[in-house]
C-alpha cells in the first residue's frame, strides 16, 4: 500500500529519513489515522528508523577510523556529545 510518489528508502539521504519519520510519528500520535493507514505507514517508519540507524552506524564507523588515523588505533572511543 505504498504510495507510489514516495522515495525509496534506500534512496534517502538521513536527513531526508529522518524528517519523513519524525512526520510519520507525529500522525501516529494524533491518533487521527485510519487503521489500515496506520499500519502501512508504521511499516514505513520502521525502514525508515533502520535506514537511519545503518546511516548512523557507518559515519559512526567513518569518525573512529579518522579518530584512529595513521597513528594506529587510539585509546579512547570517539565521543559525540
């Protein structure tokens, strides 16, 4: 039950994920959605949060490979706080 005109989720930048999810939960906390509605769109929100958390996985791949540099590994994980 996919809407035609919406982007493939592989596709998407996180940005881009992250705001259709952020939208998608804000109607399912409404509670103004339709049941079957509800559901094709949770399923959605549910790709979406995984592709968002494989995006956040692999750049936080990238910042330990840069934080370990030439130098070899350090002895402290990088922190994003």
């Amino acid at each position: 039950m996919a809407d035609p005109k919406e982007k493939p989720v592989d596709k998407m930048s996180f940005e881009e994920a992250l705001a259709e999810l952020e939208g998608i939960v804000r109607q399912l906390e409404a509670g103004e959605v339709e049941l079957e509605k509800s559901i094709a769109i949770y399923e959605r929100g549910a790709a979406l949060k995984a592709h968002c958390e494989s995006r956040l996985k692999a750049a936080e791949l990238k910042v330990e490979q840069i934080v370990q540099g030439a130098s070899g590994p350090s002895t402290e994980p990088a922190s994003f706080d």
